[in-house]
C-alpha cells in the first residue's frame, strides 16, 4: 500500500528552490508548505512563488495550504496546476464545497487534521477526498518530534477508510525520519512527509530512498 515519499521544501535553502527541487528528482512529489502567520504562528511563501515552483519542478507538486481564508485562496493553487492541494479543516468553512472546487480544477483535493482535531466528524465526507492529512506535530515549523498521540487517530481513520470503500490516502506530515515512518505506517498512513529528514542529509536522493525501504511492511 505503501505510495509516496514527498519532501518537505521547508527544510530546503529558499534562496535556491529551483537547484534543491532537483536535488529530491527521485521523490514521489514535493510538499509545499504554505504559511500565512494567522493559522500557523510562521510565514513561508504565497502563491505567486508556488506557481513559479509549479512552472519548474521536474516532480509534482504537494501543496500544504497552513492559512487563514483557505475557502477564497486554495482554489487559486489547484488554478496553476498543482498535483495536490490540501486545506486544513479547521480554516474551511465550507469543506465539502471546497474539496470538490478542488477537483472540478483537476487537482487532488487533500483535507488536513491539527493534532488534537478529531477525525470522526468528517467521516462521511471521504468520498470528498483524495487524501487526509493527519499532522504529527502541531503545523508550523520544522524539526519537531513526532507526536505518537496521533497513531490511534491514524488507525481510526484507515479503517474508516477500508469500510467506506473510497480511494483515500493517509498522509502524514512532521517529525518523520527513519524511526518514526514505521510506527506511521503501521497505523496506516502511506504517504509520508519528511523535511528535515532529507534536506538535512548530505544525499537527500539516498534519504529519500532509505525512507521509502524503512515504510515498506
Ligand atoms: C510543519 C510542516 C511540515 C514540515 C515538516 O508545519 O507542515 O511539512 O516541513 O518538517 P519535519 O519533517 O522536519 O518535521
Ligand atoms: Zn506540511
């Protein structure tokens, strides 16, 4: 079931993002973290930048939209032709509605869960989605532990999945490295975020690769 390893450009130089994005050639996609200092108490890049990045990433693109306002603004990056945009629940007013802006504009619509946001009141809108996020750190900066409190929201949310039937992915994003990936994919995620777990490596091409052999079950 295992899918993807998508690195985080967080951990990358931003002075640099055309030469680091090909320092990653062999990930699935990269995660694209998108702060606005309102959600998340942090500030990173905006859409003119990210649809630069779309213009010249030789991978797809995975956007994390970490921002206020997201109903108005997420649309805009399914717009510039992003694989995947993904808003975090806790910033829409109007998930379902926006999860199907996202497809009608031909991007995978991707939900995100804060740590401590339960999983269940959106259990019967998955059909909705392409994929959950289900942070392991609380949004905002790299580098931080994972927090194993959120395994058992991971494991409800994959078997929920299995029942309904639908095409949902379990993406997981902060604290991943070669330990903690395991315990992730265990519980059930299989597409995993890791930003500091690449960039920080002298090869992040053979991180990337360990980290892909370390979530195989
Ligand atoms: C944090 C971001 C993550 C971050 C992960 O809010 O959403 O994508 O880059 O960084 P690591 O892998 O270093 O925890
Ligand atoms: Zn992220």
């Amino acid at each position: 079931m295992t899918c993807c390893i998508n690195p985080s450009i967080l951990s990358a130089d931003f002075a640099n993002l055309e030469a680091e994005l090909a320092r990653i050639a062999n990930a699935d996609a990269a995660h694209v973290d998108v702060m606005d200092n309102h959600f998340v108490p942090n500030l990173t890049i905006g859409l003119p930048v990210v649809e630069r990045l779309q213009e010249i990433s030789p991978v797809p693109l995975d956007a994390h939209l970490m921002i206020a306002d997201v109903d108005r603004w997420a649309p805009h990056y399914a717009d510039a032709g992003l694989a995947s945009v993904t808003f975090h629940a806790e910033a829409s007013n109007a998930p379902i509605k926006l999860a199907r802006e996202l497809r009608a504009r031909g991007a995978k619509a991707g939900m995100a869960l804060r740590p401590a946001t339960p999983v269940e009141p959106f259990l019967d809108m998955l059909t909705e989605l392409d994929m959950l996020l289900i942070m392991t750190v609380e949004p905002g900066f790299g580098g931080q532990s994972f927090l194993d409190v959120t395994l058992p929201k991971i494991r409800r949310a994959r078997a929920a999945i299995e029942g309904s039937g639908a095409a949902v992915a379990i993406q997981v994003d902060g604290g991943i490295t070669e330990e903690t990936i395991t315990r992730a994919a265990e519980a059930g995620a299989n597409v995993f975020v890791a930003g500091s777990a690449v960039y920080g490596k002298d090869s992040p091409e053979a991180a990337i690769e360990s980290l892909r052999a370390r979530a195989q079950l």
